[in-house]
C-alpha cells in the first residue's frame, strides 16, 4: 500500500506531499490545479513512458518519490537532458529504453495486465477517457475475460462485494434507528441529575430543620430557668419584706482588744494539748532499733503506696459506675449492622457513579468515519457505553432507594433510644459512623 507521494518540479507541482489514508483517498481542488497531474506521476513510475514533457517550466530536474507501508521507497527522476533513471531502495536503475525495473510492480503491484498481445492498463482511468472495457470494442473485452484465469473469481467478487454493501446498508439503517432509540432513552436520563440537586436542597433543609429544633429546645429551656429565677425572685422579696421589720441591734462597743486576747488564748490551749500528746506518746517509746540497708524496704514502700494509689482509683471509678445501669439490648443487631454496611456500600457505589457520570458529560460526538466497518465498531462501543450507562443508572436508583431505607431505619431507631445509654449524650445520625463493623466484644458492650 503507497504511503506516501511526493512531487518535485513535476508537471504544475513545485513541491506537493501526499500521505493517502488507509482507505478511500479524494483529492478535491478547483480546475488545473493539479489533480490530474497527481494520476499521472503514478502513470509514469509504473510505465515509464516518453515524459519529456513533466518537467516543470524553469527547472532542471524533476522526481517522483513513492513510500509503501512495506518501507520500501522508489525515487523515478528524470532531468532536462538524458533519459530517466530509478532508485529502489537505494539502488539505481539507469539506460532502461522506456522499460521498468522489474522490482518495482513486485513492489507496488501495478502492472499492466497482458491478455494474447495486447495489455491492458485496469489500475488507472484517465479525466477524458472512458471506463476501463467500456470505450474498447466488444471483441477487447471477449478477448480480455477470456484470457483472464480469474474472470469468474472477479464475477464472483464483484457480487459478494454487492451483497455486502447491501447488508451493510441494512445494518447501518438499523443502527440509526437504534441510535435514535438510544438517544431518546439518554434524553429521558437527562432529570436524573436534577433529581440529585433536589435531593441535596431536601437533606439541606432537613439539617436545617434539625437545628431549629435544637434551638427550640434550648429556647424553652432557657424559659423553664428564666421561670425558676422568677419564683426564686418573688421569695426573697417576700424574706426582704420580712427583714425590714426585725429592729437594728445594739450598738456593741470596740472587741479588738478582747478578740485578740481570745485568739492569742485559744492558739496557747492547742499549743499546750499538742505539747501534752506529744509528751505522753514520747514516754512509752523505747530507743529506735539499729536500721539496716532499706533498699528493700524502699521498694516494698513504693509498690504499696502504687498499689495503693490503684486501688484508690478503682474505688473511684467503681463508685461512678455503680449508679449506672446495664444497657439495654439492642433489638436485630445484625439487621441494623447489615443495613449499616450497604448504606456505606450504597455511599461509595453513588460516588463512583457520580464521577462516571461526570466523564459521561465530556464525550463529545464520535468523528465521521470513512468505512462501515469502522462505523459498526464505534456503534458497537457506543452501544457497550449506553448499556453500561443505563446498568449504573439502575444501580444509582437502587443505592438512593437503599440509602433511603436505611435512613429511615435509623431515624426509626433513634426514635427508640434518644440517648446513649452508656454516656447519655444525644444520639442523632450524624454522630452515627459511616462503616461501622462491630466486633464481638463491642456488640456486648452496646
């Protein structure tokens, strides 16, 4: 297959490059403006005919320049004065009196096709001249077919190449249809995002909804102890009304001198029954025991003191625990733990969901393709998509109606226990975790 075709100095071309696609190349241009000279280069690197007339007006040398996807390059140059050479893959082909190397139509497989003593050119139409066979006598044609070999295998092609084009006719009308289908199933898909951002304005509101209530509670608390201090307020007017009948008191003369005297007397009394104590335990004691080495008995002192200090903080804790009662059984522990992981379960399935559809957003439309067969592999990827595509939307609608069971669930729950029943703090299902997986020892607990 050509890869490439390059033209210097030839016919109107000064310098063109042309890459040809793996299918159907149209060259498309105003008159003269080359085109035709395009078939014609081809023309003259399969032939090699008399060419005196390709080199382009004021030049000296002109060439044609072919490249195949096999990586083999032709060159075919001609200059103003001599005959035209060729160069394959590096070696040069010179003196051929109008004859082609025979490496080239191994190459590029263009020959002209040979049927009793005359040959035929079936590769290339001229802009002027009729369809291959058509503007020749019936007797060329009989002559053709029948030195052709394969005239019945081209029969044959040429209907099997018909009924292909018609069965993929059928399959690309098909697929429009199923394309327009899939596009109304897309654009009935479409709410599904707003339904989410009212989902999240009716959660938002619900919060808000939450700390109202909040504030009502603390509001009518603050109105129960505005209340109390009213009462509280109207005793002690009472008990000040009361107080303004008891007569003054006498006036008493200055007792800092008295108070002082006392004071002084009571600090001598304690002073002398300490001295007393003192002395009456001093009498019954003997002469201390020579000490010997205490290391030991350091350390047995600061281990009882430790032990001590624990077991102090032991009644200390048994003591605060005492008054609280067992916590009451929960009621289906495993239902609301199962419930639990597939309202984690159901978090992450929504996230993802929420990023694909995000990348589903910036797909742009598919280009034009040059060939059925690449049209029906991008419809059927097309289709895959779409499949996927409505599987996670399904999935989302599940989760969401997961997620919603399970909210209810919880609210039905914490209508049951208000409280923590091992704090006391308020429960709600925002201080409720995300993926909760007990063990044994915390199901006992709760």
């Amino acid at each position: 297959m050509i890869k490439r075709i390059e033209l210097v100095n030839f016919m109107s071309h000064e310098h063109t490059v042309i890459e040809p696609s793996d299918g159907l190349t149209v060259l498309i241009g105003s008159n003269n403006c080359g085109k035709s000279a395009v078939v014609s280069a081809l023309q003259v690197l399969c032939s090699n005919p008399p060419s005196t007339y390709v080199l382009r007006h004021g030049t000296k040398e002109c060439q044609i320049i072919v490249e195949t996807a096999s990586g083999d390059r032709i060159v075919w140059s001609r200059k103003k004065s001599g005959s035209p050479k060729y160069e394959i893959n590096g070696k040069t082909f010179d003196r051929l009196n109008r004859k082609v190397p025979d490496q080239l139509h191994q190459i590029l497989r263009l020959p002209a096709v040979q049927a009793d003593k005359e040959s035929y050119d079936v590769h290339f139409g001229e802009q002027r001249t009729p369809i291959f066979l058509l503007g020749d006598k019936e007797k060329a044609a009989a002559q053709f077919f029948a030195s052709s070999s394969d005239a019945i295998r081209l029969v044959e092609m040429q209907t099997l190449h018909k009924t292909k084009v018609r069965k993929n006719g059928h399959e690309l009308e098909r697929l429009k249809q199923e394309q327009t289908t899939l596009k109304a199933e897309i654009e009935t898909l479409a709410p599904v995002e707003q339904i989410r951002v009212q989902a999240e304005q009716v959660q938002t509101q619900y919060d808000d909804l939450q700390n109202s209530t909040a504030r009502a509670k603390q509001l009518e608390s603050d109105v129960r102890q505005l209340s109390n201090f009213g009462a509280r307020e109207a005793v002690l007017e009472a008990f000040s009304k009361v107080l303004t009948i008891v007569p003054q008191p006498p006036k008493i003369s200055p007792t800092a001198t008295i108070n002082s005297a006392l004071h002084q007397l009571a600090d001598l009394q304690r002073k002398r029954s300490c001295v007393v104590q003192s002395a009456d335990v001093l009498d019954a004691l003997r002469a201390p025991p020579t000490i010997a080495n205490t290391t030991l008995l350091s350390s047995m002192i600061e281990q009882l003191e430790s032990h001590e200090t624990m077991a102090l903080a032991h009644r200390q804790t048994l003591s605060v625990l005492e008054p609280i009662d067992e916590p009451p059984a929960l009621k289906n522990v495993e239902t609301l733990n199962h419930t639990i992981v597939q309202l984690s379960s159901a978090t992450d399935r929504k996230s993802a969901l929420g990023q694909q559809s995000k990348l589903l957003k910036v797909v742009v439309e598919p280009p034009e393709l040059r060939s059925p067969r690449q049209l029906a592999t991008t419809i059927g990827t097309l289709v895959e998509v779409l499949q996927k595509y409505e599987q996670l939307a399904q999935l989302l609608e599940t989760t969401e109606r997961d997620l919603r069971i399970a909210r209810d669930q919880f609210e039905a729950w914490i209508l049951d226990h208000p409280q923590c029943p091992t704090c006391g703090a308020e429960v709600s299902i925002d201080s409720l975790p995300c993926n909760p997986r007990l063990t044994a020892e915390e199901e006992h607990e709760q």
